[in-house]
C-alpha cells in the first residue's frame, strides 16, 4: 500500500541528462512504497509516468482537460493514460468531461499536482516554465519544493538553478529524496565499488552526460586509453550509453 506521494513535473522538451536522472531517482524510490504524480504532459511529466510503471509503481496523472478521448490532451499520451490505469493508478481531471484544454487549465490544473503531494520535484524547467507555477503552490500549501541542478549553460536549468537559490532542497538522488522524507536508508557510494585509479577518474569526470570526446580531455588520457576503460566501465554496469553520451549507473 502506498505510504508517499512524489510529484514530478518538468520541461515538454526535456534533454538526455533529465530522461536519466529520473529513471535512477524514480527506481531508487521503487522499494519504498511511493506513487509518482505528474501531469501526463509531454517531456519530463510523461517520462515520470512511463519510469513509474517499468519500476511497477502506481502514478496519478492530474490533467488540463476533461477525460473523454475526444478532447484529452495531448492525445500522444492516451495510451500511456491507458496503462496508468490498468496498472492500478489514475487519471483525474477536475474539469467536465467534455471540455478542451484552455491556456489558464494547465496552470490551474498545477495545485492539485503540487497538493497531492508531500514534496514536488522540478526536473529541468526553463525560465518562465510552468513547473514554476506548480512550485509555488507547493510553497503555498506548506509542501516542499525540490530542484535537480543543470548545467549553466542549458535552458532548461535556469528554472531549477534558480529555485535551489530561492532555497528549493537541492536533489543529487534517490537518498536526498528518502532524506526528505525520513525514510533511512544505507547510501551507495562509489567508494564501495572497486576501481582503479584510472577509472575513478573516469567516472568521477561524468558528473552529467559526457561524450568520449569529453571525457578525454577532462581526464587528459590518451584517447584509446579512455575508449578502452570506458567500455570496461559500461560492461562493468558502472556507466551506460545514452545516445552517444556516458552517464553514471549507480
């Protein structure tokens, strides 16, 4: 039975980095009794729901318009709406059956996200992002807000860089989330996994998705050398490939 609720919300047109560090929150949370809530939106709300049922965990996707297939939106997601269901979650709407979505719905529709929950989780949001919104009924309702930093040089982290300076908790991973909620647990380190020198250096260089070209120069090793630890690291299960990027497994 589930004891937590998590809101997630996020960019429509997400990146790589936020794809993954969601499947590594969400699945860390997996064990710990927690239903996902999002929007059923495009991007990181429907990434959310889809990680949440591959991990078998129950989602609540809280919609801008009604729930009749004719005017459900984005209609790209009714099958996922679909499967939240059939899986033992929901889909709700506070609007009448029948009606479109409107420019004011999803804002609106943002407190019930944002009050379902004990904390909201913005995973990359631009500077005037709607997940914004949500954070600040968070705030208004005594919930708590947290942010995933992203790089400077990205759109898609000015909105998060800047709730974590407004004072948004700062979320690495699954255990800063289980921290907020009191739930204990004992935390993985790389320090646990062996590794040489060498790979260290590799994986302590992968602090978001990095190419090989990067990863070459930031740990200033002979390119074949790099090729080689890294696809060592990957067989390992220590690093993966998303696209052409590594990121950390673990």
């Amino acid at each position: 039975q589930t004891k937590h609720y998590l809101s997630i919300v996020g960019a429509r047109k997400n990146s790589a980095y936020g794809e993954e560090i969601l499947h590594r929150i969400i699945s860390g949370l997996a064990p710990h009794n927690f239903t996902i809530v999002s929007g059923l939106a495009l991007g990181i709300d429907g990434i959310a729901h889809k990680v949440a049922l591959e991990n078998n965990m129950p989602t609540i996707g809280v919609l801008g318009s009604g729930l009749n297939k004719n005017v459900f939106f984005p209609q790209k997601n009714w099958l996922l709406a679909q499967d939240i269901v059939s899986f033992g979650g929901a889909v709700i709407s506070e609007y009448e059956n029948d009606m479109k979505a409107a420019y004011w719905s999803f804002p609106q529709r943002n407190r019930i996200i944002s009050g379902l929950s004990k904390a909201t989780l913005v995973v990359e949001a631009g500077e005037k992002s709607g997940s914004l919104i949500t954070a600040r009924f968070a705030l208004d309702q005594n919930r708590d807000v947290c942010a995933i930093p992203g790089t400077v040089f990205s759109a898609n982290s000015k909105g998060t860089n800047k709730l974590i300076k407004q004072g948004a908790q700062l979320v690495e991973s699954t255990e800063d989330i289980l921290e907020l909620y009191g739930i204990e647990t004992k935390k993985s380190s790389r320090e646990e996994i062996d590794l040489s020198p060498k790979e260290k250096l590799i994986v302590d260089s992968i602090l978001e998705p990095s190419d090989i070209d990067t990863i070459i120069r930031a740990c200033k090793m002979p390119p074949y050398e790099a090729q080689a630890l890294a696809g060592l690291l990957e067989l390992r299960g220590i690093i993966k490939k998303v696209g052409n990027e590594y990121v950390r497994n673990f």
